[in-house]
C-alpha cells in the first residue's frame, strides 16, 4: 500500500467516525428539545442553537434530568 492510499484510508476513517459523532449528536438534540418541549415548555430557536453546540455528555446530563427541572432557566444553566 503506498503513502498516498494508506492516507486517503485514514482520511475515510476520520470522516466516517466524525459523520457518526455528528449522527449522534443531531439525535441527542432533536431528543432534548422533544422533552424539553413536553416537559417543560416550547424550545426557541436560540436555545436550539445552544444545544446544537454542546458535547454529547452535556445533551445526555440535559436529557437525563429533563423531569426535574421547571423552567428554560434551569435547562440553560448546562448550556456553555
């Protein structure tokens, strides 16, 4: 395999894991923002946009305590 192949594999690789990272992270946010809507209220596209930018571990924290919290105020405490 030349240095040039061996390349253009590690270059698939990457934007394989990147386009599953990317999957995952489109998923956990369209999952907060359902909850957060029956829960708690309506999401404005402002805080859509804020959770777009947050890593996964935040999006599972968020999704995970959705139930206890009452207020956009409280969920906007775990945006960064």
């Amino acid at each position: 395999m030349t240095l040039a192949e061996r390349l253009e594999q590690k270059g698939r690789e990457v934007g394989r894991l990147e386009g599953r990272k990317e999957g995952a992270t489109n998923a956990l946010v369209k999952t907060a923002v359902k909850l957060i809507a029956k829960y708690i209220e309506a999401v404005p596209d402002d805080i859509v946009q804020q959770l777009k930018q947050q890593n996964i571990a935040t999006l599972e924290k968020i999704i995970e305590n959705v139930y206890e919290h009452k207020s956009l105020d409280e969920i906007k405490q775990y945006l960064k």
